[in-house]
C-alpha cells in the first residue's frame, strides 16, 4: 500500500505537524521524527495527533525505535515501525516494577517530556495554538494525563517514593489458548499414530522356495473346428482363418512344337507275281525311301488284273518340315510280292517350330501364385485369429482354385508376350485357445497326480507348448502335444497366511519348513517396528519362489 512520508523537524510545533498530516495525499501516514523527539516528547501532543489524523481519516504510524518514544506512542494509541519497511505495530504499556515498596524514581527511566522537566528550572514553554478543536483536545488529553502521573521532584528535594502497583498481574489467555489448542492437536496425533501403528499398519510377507520337478506330456491329439477339447478323446478344438486372394502370375512357357508341313508325293505298286493279285495295301502303310524318310499311304490299294502293272496312291511324310522334301526312286515296306516307288520327287514339307504352355508350366505357376506374400497373409491371419491363442504353424495352407491360363496348354505363345495364369487362392491357418489348451493340459496333470495329495501343478507348461508331426486329415489334423510341467509341494496361500497370522519369525519359519518339498522360508514385516504378524490374514502376502529342475 502506498504512503506519505513526513520528516519532522526539530523546530516544527504541533500545528505545523498537524498540518501536513492533514495535507498528506495518501491515507497512510508515516511520521519520521529527528533524532532528537522535540515536540513529539508530550503525551498530548500524539494524542492531537492520533485526533487530527482520526479525522482527517488518515492512519498515522510513527517510524522510530526510541523506547520512550514508543512507551508515548502507546499511550497514544499510534502504531510503531522500527523503519519504514517495517510492519507497524502497537506497543504494550509496561507496569512498573515493585521491589517491597522501596523503589525510588530513576530520572533515567522516565519518559522523554517529563525528564526534560528537570533538565531546566524554568516553567516549560506553552506553545499557542490558535484552534479551539486544538484547545479543547489539550484540556481533555491533559485532565485524562494528570492522574497518576509522577512529577519530577523540585530542586533541592528528595524524591519521593515509587507508587507500588496493586493489584494481580492478568495472564495472557490468547498465548495459553494457542499452547493449549497445540497440546491438544499434538496429543490427538499421537493417538493416531499408535493407533495407525499398531492396528492399521502391520504387514508381512511370507517368501517361500520349494523344489519343483519337470513332468511332462506327448500325447497324440485330433485338432478341429467342430471337435470339443476332451482329454478323453485326445481332442482338442482349434480355430481356423480363411483368406482368399484373387492372385495372377506370368510365367515362362518352356514346351515347343513343330508346325510345319509334311511333304506329299504319288507311290506306284505292281506285282509280277499271279499270287499277289488280290492283295490289298492297306491305307497308314509305312513306306521308307533311301534316304531313311519314311512315309504313309493316305489310302487303300488292291493289287487286281487291271492295274497290277502300276497302282497308284497318295503319301505323306511321317515327320514334317523339308527334310522330307525329293526322296524318290524305290521304297520299301509294300506287302510281299508288291513293288513300291515314288513318282517323282516328294514336295510340300516346310519347317515351323513354335513356343506353346505345356501342363507342366502351369502346374509351376500355380505353385508360385500359392507361396506370393506367404508370410504377410500368414500374418494377417494370426492377427485375425487374435493374441490369446497358440498358432499351430504347420496347419498353414493355400488350396487354389481353377487356375485360368492364357494362353492354353499346348497353344502357341506370341513373340516377346509371357503367358499369364489367374487364380483365387484360399489360404488358411489354425491356432488353439489358450483357454483350450490349459483345460487340457490341466486335466492331464490332474489325473496324473490323481492319489498324491501333497503336489500340485504349479505351471502346466501351455506357455511353452509345441506341436509336432502335425498332418491333415479329414476332421482336421493330427498332432503330437508336448509341454512340460512343473510339479511341486502342495502348498496353500490360505493355508499359509493361517499358520503364520499372530506368530513371529522363528515360529512361522519353522511351521513351514516342516512342508515336504519346502525349502527355505523367510518373513519380511513392515513397517520396521512389527515382529510378528498381524493376526488379520488380509494383511500377509505369500510368495513362491521355486527351484525348477534342470
């Protein structure tokens, strides 16, 4: 909050003080006196003051750390700062001491106006003020002042004896209050404290290790969609994914075929022999000229009278392409007693080889169109299949659908075009419930302990789980399971907390360790004052820690 700030000068009376109090612009007034208090010495004269400033609606605070000027400010009822950044405050009045009545006044103790009474044997100079308000304040304050006032002795004179102060010294009751609400506050924390600390915080923890050995499971299982997990039955129901993927792949077709002509030409038949009169050259009669090419009548011929000396047919090279071409002259092959020959030279036959799709080149293509992308759909069909399941890897398969090549098998592949083969490919994989595979699992071991009441299955080994030699079949597939659990003593969390609840270290340690198969114990309470357990079982933790076998 802002302030005005009056310096008095020794030589300023009290109106003129009053005055600028008045004038100040702010309401908070600090009044610095000099060193020398001068006209602030009066008990009236702060009182006219804290009149005027009340007012004139101004709070007046007087800056200085003189004792007697502050014993004259609180009887004025004005606040006292030490400097100007202080806090003001308002200064208790001291009674006076009592020693048996013999006290005396010391002139060094009284305050500043009355000592300045003794320091000149004159009467004390009345400074006139012309304002009846003024007047009339300075007759009450000095009619309120003069009772129980002390003058100073007169010269020559002994002084007289100290006034005693009667009466009982009243205690502080604010102070006595805040000790008390504080003794009390303390005490009712306290309370809390033991009550927290003996009923609420106690805790223990029970650290178990006991010795556990490896037993495990190979069983021969069923796995299908529609098959329900029985240990009985060796089944277990897994569930399948289904993608299809419309997929296309060019491929190099790598069969050839010759398309050429096959050379033709005339053969002649006769006979000289009566006995081949009648005979009949059948039509496909291979005949072979002198080079090695061989060729095939196109029609029947019977040997008669009429045309002994010269029948003819038409021929046609067996193999095609040129190298057919001008075979003439005699040719073997013709039936017993028959002679052949070409009419002239053979003609026709031209060479064209051409590129065509052969079965075995789709059969190729429709195994590359099942493995594009395998492991990016067999991991779009985990994803499907979701996290809490065991992916059986080997039941991952692509069955395609009628592939479609263009062009055909055995049809003619254009000049710099690839051949392409279409087809939708199904691909689908499997993977069991966890779920599924614990009930299993589970049963197992549970009838394999089945009698052994001190062991128990601490982990039935599904995290860790393999199938092997998995094969389709009609229902599904056949697997081999394997896991291995972990077998151990039979210890009970409930059973436990009942034997260690109101006990200390040495009772619950030697309780438990007397468990078959329990190696060592050890108890940890909280917070560190506890020595036993809380007899509330909520409030002890047991764990195990477990030497699993190699």
């Amino acid at each position: 909050m802002n302030k005005d700030v009056i310096y008095i000068d020794v030589e300023d009376d009290i109106t003129a003080i009053i005055g600028k109090v008045k004038d100040a612009k702010q309401k908070v007034v600090a009044l610095v006196p000099p060193k020398r208090i001068g006209i602030l010495q009066s008990t009236v004269n702060l009182r006219l003051l804290a009149r005027a400033a009340s007012q004139a609606d101004k709070h007046l605070v007087i800056i200085s750390n003189n004792p007697a000027l502050i014993a004259l400010s609180a009887a004025a009822k004005l606040p006292v700062a030490k400097n100007l950044q202080s806090k003001p405050e308002m200064a208790e009045i001291a009674a006076l001491d009592i020693d048996d009545g013999e006290d005396v006044i010391d002139g060094a103790q009284l305050p500043v106006g009355e000592l300045a009474r003794t320091a000149d044997a004159k009467p004390p100079q009345v400074v006139a003020v012309n304002n009846p308000a003024i007047d009339n304040a300075i007759d009450e304050n000095v009619a309120e002042d003069m009772p129980g006032r002390a003058l100073p002795p007169a010269p020559g004179q002994l002084p007289g004896k100290a006034r005693t102060k009667s009466g009982i010294k009243v205690p502080n009751f604010n102070d006595f209050r805040k000790k008390l609400l504080l003794i009390i506050a303390a005490g009712v924390l306290l309370i809390a404290f033991l009550v927290w600390s003996v009923f609420f915080a106690p805790r223990a923890t029970v650290q178990i290790t006991a010795r556990t050995s490896d037993s495990s499971v190979n069983n021969n299982v069923t796995l299908g969609d529609n098959l329900k997990t029985d240990l009985t039955a060796n089944t277990v129901r897994v569930a399948t994914q289904q993608v299809k993927k419309a997929t296309s792949v060019e491929f190099d077709a790598t069969g050839s075929k010759d398309i050429g002509e096959k050379a033709t030409g005339t053969v002649v038949f006769s006979t000289e022999s009566i006995s081949a009169l009648g005979k009949t050259i059948p039509a496909g009669t291979v005949l072979a000229s002198t080079s090695g090419m061989t060729y095939v009548t196109n029609a029947s011929v019977t040997m008669t009278i009429e045309n002994y000396k010269g029948a003819t047919t038409v021929v046609t090279a067996e193999a095609r392409g040129a190298k057919a071409n001008g075979a003439s002259g005699v040719v073997t092959g013709a039936p017993s007693g028959i002679n052949a020959s070409l009419q002239g030279a053979t003609t026709g036959g031209t060479d064209k080889t051409i590129t065509i799709v052969t079965a075995e080149d789709i059969q190729k293509a429709t195994e590359q169109l099942k493995a594009q992308d395998v492991e990016a759909i067999k991991k779009e069909l985990s994803t499907t299949l979701g996290k809490d399941v065991i992916i059986v890897e080997q039941t991952f398969k692509a069955s395609d659908g009628a592939p479609v090549s263009v062009p055909g098998v055995d049809q003619e592949v254009a000049t710099n075009i690839k051949p392409k083969l279409t087809s939708e490919v199904t691909y689908s994989l499997s993977a069991v419930d966890k779920n599924e595979l614990n009930d299993y699992l589970d049963a197992h071991f549970t009838k394999q302990l089945e009698g052994i009441k001190d062991q128990r299955t601490y982990d039935n080994g599904a995290d860790k789980v393999t199938f092997t030699n998995v094969n389709a079949v009609e229902s599904g597939f056949t697997a081999s399971i394997v896991a291995t659990a972990k077998i151990g003593p039979k210890v009970e969390d409930s059973v436990i907390k009942n034997i260690s609840k109101g006990k200390r270290y040495g009772e619950i340690q030697s309780s438990i360790e007397a468990i078959q198969g329990v190696d060592t114990v050890d108890v940890k309470f909280w917070p560190f004052w506890v020595n036993a357990a809380p007899s509330d079982i909520k409030k002890i933790n047991v764990e195990f820690r477990l030497h699993e076998s190699k």
